[in-house]
C-alpha cells in the first residue's frame, strides 16, 4: 500500500477556478498589481490583515490618502526587484510583514507584482511571551537565592498568610498561649515554631508532640513523666515528660483534639498551677513553659457534643490563628516549589530546575493535602525525574494532578453549527471563555491561571474584546 497519488493527478494543470479558489483561500495576504500600481486582484485574508478594502484602486494614489509611507508593491517598481518590509504599529496593534516579487514580460519589463502579507502579531507575542517566561524562570530562581538566605523563615505571598505571620509576630514576646486552627497539613507546626524562634524563650527548647499518635495509656507518662517502680516496665530511674523537657521553653501540642477526656483535666491543672507531678509521686514540680496548641479540628463543636472541656476550650483559645488551606492561596505554591526544590536539591546532591509548565500545573491543582502534600511531590520528583528539569513527564504517575489547566473534551465544550472563518471563530471562543472568567475571579492573575496563558495576555485580549473592568492585579 502507498499514499501516493497516481501520475496523472499529480501532473493534472489547475484551472482558473481552481487557482482563484487557492488564493481565496489563502490564509496569507496575496495582492496583485500592474506596473501602474494598479489593483489586479486581491484575496480575502489581504483585507482582513490590513483592515481596509483596495480593490480597484491605484496604490499610487492610494499612498497619498492614507499613513503609508512605504509600500513594498511600489518599491519593486524601482529596484525591479523583491522587496520585504515590516509594517510595525502601522495599523493599530499589528504587525506585518509584507514581501512583493516582480513577474517580468518577455521583453524584461515588469508586468505584475505579487505582494504576500503576512500578520506577524501572533508570531511577536509569542516570542515576547517566550521572552518573558525566560525572565520569570530566572526571576524565579533569583528568588530561590533570596529564599535560601531567609535560614528556614516563612515563605508566604498571599495577603492573608503575610497578615497571619504579622499577628504571630505581635504575640511572640508575650507567653500567651494560642490555638493554631486549620485542614491537615497546612503548616501549623511552621507557624508553632516561628513564634517560638521569635520569643524570649528562643535559646530554650521546642518540643512538639501529637497528642495523636502516642497510646492512651502512654499519654500521662509521657506528659508529666514518672517516677521509678511507678508502674510495671517503667524504670528504674524514672523518667522526665515532656513538661519538664519543656521547662524553661515552649510546648506545642498538636491535634490537641485528640487529647482524652481524662487527660484534659490534668493539662488543665498545669496550664493553671505552673505545676505537674511525676506519675506514682507526690511531690509537686514546678515548670516554666510556654503553652502552643493546634488542631484540625472543630472545637467549639466538640464542647457542644461533650468531647472537650469547655473549660479547657477557653484556656487554650486566648489568641487563635486560622491558617487558610493551600487551594485558597495559590500565590503561595510557586515559592514554595522552589523553597522545597532547594531543599531537596541540597538534601539528595541533585541541581534540578522547574519550568512554568510544571509550575502552572501544580498551581492549577487542588491541594486536598495542602503543603505537606506539595513537599511530598517535589520530594518524588526530584528523586524520579532523569533529567535536568522537573519535566510533566515525572509529574503524570502522581494522581490527581492534572498535566493541563483545565481539560475539556472539544467536541462537547465547543458547538459549531454553522460556516465561519477560523479567526474569527477563535475570537469568539476566546471571548466567551474570558467573559465566563471574569465571572468566576476578581483578579487577572486567576484568570490567567484559570485559562492557561500570562496575565499579560489575559489584559490584553481583555481590552481587545472591551471586557475591561476593574480587577485586582
């Protein structure tokens, strides 16, 4: 089997009709004229790109009465032969590229000139858009240098997160105790930490626990300590808890909401006294600690419902500190890839790099497992990608994770059901597609990210449909 077509189909001479058909349809500008400069024949898409009709007109005259000051059509005229120019910002917010070729008689006179326009405007502002993504990926790895020398502070760009930090640092100096609120994952430890390493107590120990993960049984012991013999297989020494590891320093419990009943009473005790006892002693010890508290949890609720001390509740709950999950700051997710890329690169000897492609994935992503999920999938692909860049080819065996924004099936998204030109047809879609956007987001750089091109771009066509409105940057 071939795909070729046989001799005498390729051989066959077109017809007339057959080779107006190919310039009428010739997506490039083709315009013909004599050696007058007079307009023989020009084709649809020469139109549309300059936006004006010349048809049975003389490009002589024609000159005279509009901001030309050059025609590439004329100038072969005087060489006798091709001339190419560019036609910048001569027609609003284009640029053409215009290239005219003579066709000689049999005596060596010119006979026509054939011009081919071509709208470059697409062409420029994807390399002007290329151009930028280089500087935002460099700007992006400037950024990781400045984030290197921050020594482990907190990388946040969302309005909210710079706000919650702010507040964090407000009661820092001061051993309030303060409950840190949000979804699994989000960094309640980070923050616990940073009030810690901005308090007097900062040169004395951070001991976090998850009230969690140690047996019911354990828990007491493992609080308040205990003394030797007090209970079979403790020993003989007797041990300290974490109360006392803490003395002098901060104690940060997280997912206190876990705490048993029982248990709550006696933290109540210490928070109050300043003081513990050793599990099978007496004696009580007195402790100087800060009291740091986080949970995923709804604790109002669990009051109502007899799983947590009110008492308690209102102990723990002087100051809180909700930390708003990953999906509802987006601003945040680009800098921390490249905090955790650093990391990691540091960590496993690697210099790897990420590219927009990946960023704009990952940014496009939900985040059910907000940061530790993030950390967690850099960590996997800096191990698993072969290359020197973390390529959307390590990113698609992680699940969930959507390799384009936003997927659609064509067929069911776009209804065509009658004959229009393709550019025009592209016009629209972008239009509709921008106004449902604008809709849904108040800022440009959420539709940028929503629809899968810059915010740069997003201003733009949003100006050329007469879609601008105020919206925050």
């Amino acid at each position: 089997m071939t795909d070729e077509l046989p001799s005498e189909q390729v051989s066959k001479t077109l017809n007339y009709d057959e080779i107006s058909t190919v310039i009428k349809e010739s997506y490039d500008g083709i315009l013909v004229t004599d050696r007058d400069g007079n307009v023989i024949l020009v084709n649809n898409a020469y139109t549309r790109i300059i936006g004006q009709d010349v048809r049975g007109k003389n490009f002589f005259e024609y000159l005279k009465t509009n901001d030309y000051k050059k025609a590439a059509c004329l100038e072969v005229l005087k060489t006798n032969a091709r001339v190419s120019y560019d036609h910048v910002d001569l027609y609003p917010g284009k640029h053409i590229m215009a290239t005219a070729n003579p066709i000689f008689d049999e005596q060596g006179q010119i006979r026509l000139v054939v011009t081919n326009a071509r709208d470059m405007t697409e062409m420029m502002q994807l390399r002007e858009e290329l151009e930028k993504a280089r500087e935002m990926e460099e700007t992006l790895y400037k950024s990781l240098d400045k984030l290197n020398q921050t020594n482990g502070g907190p990388v946040a760009v969302n309005s909210k997160m710079k706000e919650l930090f702010a507040a964090a640092l407000r009661v820092c100096s001061v051993d309030v105790t303060v409950l840190i609120t949000g979804e699994s994952g989000v960094g309640k430890e980070v923050l616990a930490k940073y009030i810690h390493d901005n308090s007097p107590r900062k040169s004395h120990p951070f001991v976090a626990v998850n009230c969690g993960a140690i047996p019911e049984q354990l828990l007491e012991s493992e609080f308040f300590g205990y003394i030797g013999g007090a209970f079979t297989g403790a020993s003989k020494t007797g041990k300290k808890g974490l109360f006392e590891t803490a003395d002098g320093g901060t104690l940060f419990l997280d997912e206190i909401g876990d705490l048993p009943f029982s248990l709550q009473v006696k933290l109540l005790r210490a928070l109050g006294t300043g003081e513990i006892t050793r599990l099978g002693d007496n004696s009580p010890i007195p402790v100087n600690i800060r009291l740091l508290a986080a949970t995923n949890q709804d604790l109002q609720t669990m009051v109502h419902t007899h799983r947590f001390r009110e008492d308690l509740y209102y102990r723990l709950n002087v100051i809180n500190l909700a930390i708003p999950p990953l999906r509802e700051r987006p601003e945040d997710i680009r800098p921390l890839c490249m905090y955790f890329l650093s990391e990691y690169n540091q960590r496993y000897g690697q210099n790897k790099r990420i590219n927009l492609e990946v960023l704009n994935a990952l940014e496009n992503y939900n985040w059910p497992g907000n940061i530790r999920e993030l950390k967690n999938t850099i960590e996997r692909m800096v191990v698993l990608s072969s290359g020197n860049h973390l390529e959307l080819s390590s990113l698609t065996s992680f699940d969930g994770i959507q390799t384009s924004p936003n997927p659609i099936d064509s067929d069911e998204a776009i209804i065509v059901n009658r004959f229009i030109p393709i550019p025009q047809a592209v016009e629209a879609v972008e239009k509709q597609i921008l106004s449902h956007a604008m809709n849904q987001y108040s800022s440009s750089r959420q539709i940028a990210r929503s629809t899968g091109i810059d915010q740069k771009t997003v201003l733009r066509k949003m100006k050329k449909y007469g879609l601008q409105r105020r919206l925050q940057d």
